[in-house]
C-alpha cells in the first residue's frame, strides 16, 4: 500500500519539519489523511480515520513520520509491527505532488525505515504494492512499475507468492493484484518469519478465523516454504503467478 514516484534525484526537500503523528493534533492528524493517503490509496486500501488515529497516536502508537513545510503536509510514512515485532509492514507512503521527484521518499527510505526497524533488530520487513497487470498508471495514484523501480532501487526484492492484501474493514473485499516486496537485508530468516507476519496480519484485520481460511492457509503454507535469501529481483515481477 505504498506509493512513490520513479524519480530520486540527489535533490532534496529542504527548510521541512518532520513529526510523528502522535505529536499532531486531531485536526492536523485529519488534514494528513485528507489530503495525502485520501488522494494516494483507493477506498479498500486505506484505513478509516478514526483507525489511523487509533493505531498512530494512542498510547501504544506505531510508528509514522509525517514532513511539514510551510506547516502544510507534504510526506507520510506509516509502519505496523506485526509478530510480536518481529516483522514491520511498512503500510503507508505518500507524498504530496508538489514534493514529488526531491528525494523526499528516497530519504525516508535510507534514514526513517531503517531506523524504526533498527528498534528490534533482525526484524523483517515488507510492503505492498500494485500489481503492473492488474493496476494501471494511474495520474493520482501514480505508475505501478515506476514504483516497484522505486523501491528496487533501495534494495527490495520480490516476494514470489499469489499475494492478497486482507480486507481492512468489516464487509470490505479483500484486495487482489497486489505484489509483496522484503525491504530488509537481515541474513537467515526462514520462510516460517513471512508466515508468522501474515497470520498475525489477517488475523489483526479480519480476526483469528482468518488464518483457517482456505486462500490463507495455502499462502502461509507457501511463505513457509519459501527461501527468503533467494527472493526475485523486482523488475521479475511478470513472473510472479496470480
């Protein structure tokens, strides 16, 4: 459920101030979900608001930057660990067009994402994104193969699975056409870690019974049998079976 553009160049977002979510107000906290994750995620993707403020502002907050110029915000990056932290789902990125193309997700990329999950080390992490045959470029949403360029070129690899992201709220579908991409370089994680992040991620989102559900059950069975030290690079993403 990520989004950034293809380009990266060496120019930066400058004169900006980054603040977790928690340190917002509600109205700053609205103000971020309507006008970057509204606009970047389609319904299904996307928690309620009252969700994000439940998950990245209460006591026990997952982790989020959010980058303000000029007081208005231009960049989010929102994580969930899973797994008793032992997997970190790197849930929400966007930027606003006008930060587009400045290296802003770049940098979140090289400096916030590593440091969330250097806070439990030899953690997995991973991120969702648009499937090319299925999702169109799209001019808010942006070009599903410029982003898995993207993201291949901060060093993720694919995750070769017949991927199905959970449904996010009651009575909603769950979203196919989707790719699972591994973020981190920890060495000798087994394929029983994936498992482990996307039973407890069903089960977050649709409750414990999920992880009996025929599709799931088949999908862990096919994460744990998984070499996560021989993944795909992303540019094989043709390959991937649906």
């Amino acid at each position: 459920m990520t989004d950034d553009t293809a380009q990266d160049p060496a120019g930066t977002v400058t004169d900006v101030v980054e603040r977790s979510l928690a340190e917002l107000t509600d109205a700053d906290v609205e103000d971020v979900y309507r006008r970057l994750l509204v606009p970047t995620f389609r319904p299904e993707e996307l928690m309620a608001l009252d969700e994000v403020r439940a998950t990245f502002t209460g006591p026990d907050a997952q982790p989020s930057d959010v980058v303000l110029a000029g007081g208005r915000p231009v960049g989010v990056m929102l994580g969930t660990w899973y797994a008793d932290r032992r997997a970190l789902l790197l849930t929400y990125l966007a930027l606003d067009p006008s930060a587009r193309g400045l290296g802003l997700g770049g940098r979140l990329m090289r400096e916030v994402l590593p440091r969330w999950a250097a806070t439990s080390p030899g953690s997995l992490v991973v991120a969702e994104v648009d499937d090319p045959r299925v999702w169109a470029a799209d001019a808010t949403q942006g070009d599903p193969v410029a982003r898995l360029r993207f993201y291949g070129r901060h060093g993720a690899r694919l995750v070769p699975l017949p991927y199905v992201q959970p449904s996010l709220s009651p009575g909603a579908a769950r979203v196919d056409g989707m790719l699972l991409l591994r973020l981190d370089t920890t060495p000798g994680l087994s394929g029983d870690a994936l498992a482990a992040f996307l039973a407890d991620y069903y089960a977050q989102s649709e409750g414990a019974s999920a992880v009996a559900d025929p599709q799931v059950s088949a999908l862990l069975d096919a994460a744990r049998a998984l070499d996560l030290d021989a993944l795909w690079p992303v540019d094989r993403w043709d390959d991937v079976v649906r």
